[in-house]
C-alpha cells in the first residue's frame, strides 16, 4: 500500500468535496486565501485583465468581460470534477486496486481513466475492479458524479435568479434617475416636483435591494462578475449612487429637508456603507484611502440649486466626512471589475459637465 498516495488523494477529495458543498449548498463567505476557489478566481481574473489590457476595441474588451462571470463557474466545477477524479486514482494507486482484466495493478494513469469512467458513469466495463474495497470505491465515486450534477444544475438557477433580481434593481434605479444612474439625478428627478415622500419611499426600497445584495454577493461571490447588459449600469453603480444620494440629503440645507427623507437617508447609508466595506473584504481589496473620484463642491451645489436645492452652512466639510467613508471602497471595487463609477458634478473647464 502507498500511503502517501492514498492520503494524498483522500485529502484531495474530501478538501474539493467540502469547497463545493460550501459554494453551492451552504450559501456562506467561501472566497478565503488559499481556498481552491480563492486561489481559481484570483489567477483567472489577473489573466482576463491582462488579456483585456492588450484587446483593441471597448466593444469586444466588454464582451471578453461579460463572458468571463458564467464561463469562470463552468471551469471552476469542471475543476472541481478534475480534482475528485485525480483524488480518486490517487487512492485507487495507493491501495493497489486489481482489475479483473489484468489482475495487476495498473498505472496511475489508468487509474485516473478508471476514475474518469466512473465518475462520468460511462460504463464502459473495459476495467473492473476486484475486492470489496475498489468495488465500493467505484460505486461512492459514481454516486459523488450524479450529486455533483444534481447540485449544479440545483444551483445555476439560484445565482441566476439572483442575478435577475440585482438587474431588475439596477433598471429600476436608472428609470428613477432619469435614464442614467446619477445619485444626483435621483433627487433632482423627485424635486422637481417636491415629491420628497416618494424620495424617501424609494430609498426605502433600495436599502432592502442592498441588503439583498449584500447576501447573495458574499455567499455566491462569483455573481459580482456577472456583467450587466450596460456597462453603464452596474451593480456597484448603483450602489455608489444610492450613498451619492443619500450623501447629499445628509448635508445642511437652505430649507431643512423632510424628517422622514432625512432619518431613511441615514438608514440607507448606514446599510449602503456597510455593503461596500464587507464586498471589499469578500472580494479580498484593500481600499486605497487616496482612491476617490473627481468632484466640484461648487458644480455640485448649481446643480442642485437649479432644482430648488439650496445648500446651507459647513456642506462642503460634511460632504467630505461623508464620501470619505465609502470612496476608496468602491474606487477598489470598480477597478477590480473594471467598471465605472458614477461621476460626481465638475466644472466644464476641469472636462465635465456641470
């Protein structure tokens, strides 16, 4: 008996057994260093940002992107299959299995191909092995096969009906700020009219969405690499606007804002801030504190001066207390998944539009 290779292939097995059960069955934080998973989206994403780096075109680099969420699940469980068979024809080798066909024991390589065959439950019967123990083997190894298969096809329709609820959220959001996700465009589109109530309302309802968000993200990590149809419109867009938004209602005012739209600013920033400093840490960035992005105070205050909004005293310093916190967050995750952020009011001799 070779212990080194039946040890070797049990401990393989039972690592990649628990890894998938973990990601597909028991929804919690599984992107931790040194994890198959961990270790499989940081080397893959490291080489799709290379390859984007050097592809000509926006069109095709966001193509290359948008196929590389679903594709990276599928070789990440054909990987976990590979590592089931490999673990199987390691233990095979270091107990010495006998097939009845040669009575001796085979290669490794043969090994692996029997594993393969009875994982897969081809069935082609050119091995069989000999002894209770390999018998028995072959048998749990072709029942891991069908509850692999039954797990992924359980768990696809999980992350994809979450996908489809974090887009329907976003297109809802872009609706509500006037066709582009602008947190400022989302209280210039309700005070327009003075519809602060239905301002507060749907902050309301986005503090769930990003409570939702905040779940299925850290327990299905793989989904922030689902790209949205627009580039546009992403999930970390939409979240960046929402605490945009809910920055400014915090600001002294003029005319004081709603109690209501103000203490549900709070409730929703609080969650919104939370949500991006624990996907940082799922998605394993470190926030540059000198990360944040191009901002005018005095673009901003016209642009909401326009729709009636009168800042008040100490704004600007409250402003910068405020966007401080959550800044670098979203500034990491951005470049991470190499998407953009919605932009803050700049004065058009600094290259925006006010």
């Amino acid at each position: 008996m070779n212990h080194w290779a039946f040890w070797g292939g049990t401990i393989v097995v039972l690592v990649t057994l628990w890894e998938a059960f973990e990601t597909m069955i028991l929804p919690r934080a599984i992107m931790r260093p040194g994890r198959v998973t961990h270790v499989f989206y940081r080397s893959t994403h490291w080489l799709k940002r290379a390859v984007v780096r050097r592809t000509p075109g926006r069109k095709l680099r966001e193509t290359i992107l948008a196929v590389y969420g679903p594709l990276s699940l599928l070789i990440l469980v054909g990987l976990w299959a590979t590592l089931i068979i490999v673990g199987f024809g390691l233990i095979h080798h270091g107990l010495g299995t006998h097939f009845k066909e040669t009575g001796e024991p085979l290669t490794l390589g043969n090994l692996i191909y029997f594993s393969g065959s009875t994982f897969f439950t081809l069935g082609y019967g050119d091995l069989t092995p000999q002894g209770t123990v390999a018998r028995g083997l072959a048998v749990l190894e072709a029942g891991l096969g069908f509850g692999m298969l039954a797990a992924v096809m359980g768990y696809l329709p999980v992350l994809y009906q979450a996908f489809s609820n974090r887009e329907a959220s976003i297109l809802r959001l872009a609706n509500r700020c006037g066709g582009k996700i602008d947190g400022v465009g989302l209280i210039v589109r309700y005070a327009r009219n003075g519809n602060y109530e239905g301002l507060a309302t749907t902050l309301e309802d986005f503090e769930s969405w990003i409570s939702e968000l905040l779940e299925t993200t850290v327990s299905y990590p793989m989904i922030a690499f689902y790209r949205s149809q627009r580039e546009d419109r992403s999930w970390i867009g939409g979240l960046t606007a929402v605490l945009d938004a809910t920055t400014i209602i915090q600001l002294p005012a003029a005319t004081p804002w709603p109690p209501r739209l103000v203490d549900q600013a709070e409730l929703t920033f609080s969650m919104a801030h939370r949500a991006v400093q624990a996907l940082a840490r799922a998605l394993h960035q470190r926030p540059d504190i000198t990360q944040r992005r191009d901002f005018d105070i005095e673009a901003l205050t016209a642009r909401l001066a326009r729709s009636g909004i009168e800042l008040g005293e100490n704004a600007e310093d409250r402003f910068h207390d405020l966007t401080r916190r959550y800044e670098p967050e979203v500034a990491c995750l951005a470049d991470f998944l190499t998407l953009d952020l919605p932009p803050w009011p700049i004065k058009e001799s600094s290259g925006g539009k006010p």
